[in-house]
C-alpha cells in the first residue's frame, strides 16, 4: 500500500463522504464495505478536504478510474 501522507481532514472527509453514501459506488451502484473515498480533485493537486470535492467508489471503479478506463462527468453530481 502506497503511503502518501495526507492530513488527518482528508482521512476524516473520506469516512465521512463513505458513511453520506452509504458505501455505495457512485458509478456501478455497488455497496461495499470497502469502497473508497475518491478525491475528484486530486489531493496531489490541492484538492480540498471537503464533501464536495469527494465521491465513494467502489475499489473496482476506483483503479478503472485511475488507470484512465474510466471517464465521470464529475460535475453533474
Ligand atoms: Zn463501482
Ligand atoms: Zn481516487
């Protein structure tokens, strides 16, 4: 598991986004305990520890997202 520091907010934001969803994927509609709390601004790029700026993916959607397979129209949420 890569070890990219964040602060505390940015992990705190991303249970908290899971719990708002319901774990459940925003793209396939999966529920999963292990869903991932998905930056759509990448905290690499200043993202901003917020609601808003966060999505619950499933870790399938998570990787095909990240490898680039998968395009969202972030916006429309
Ligand atoms: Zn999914
Ligand atoms: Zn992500």
């Amino acid at each position: 598991m890569a070890s990219q520091k964040r602060p505390k907010e940015h992990l705190k934001v991303q249970k908290v986004v899971k719990q708002r969803d319901g774990y459940k994927c925003e793209i396939c509609g999966q529920v999963t305990q292990n869903a991932h709390g998905h930056h759509v601004i990448p905290f690499s790029e200043d993202g901003p520890a917020d609601l808003k700026n966060m999505m619950t993916l499933c870790p399938d959607c998570h990787k095909a997202y990240h490898k680039g397979d998968l395009h969202v129209d972030i916006w429309r949420f």
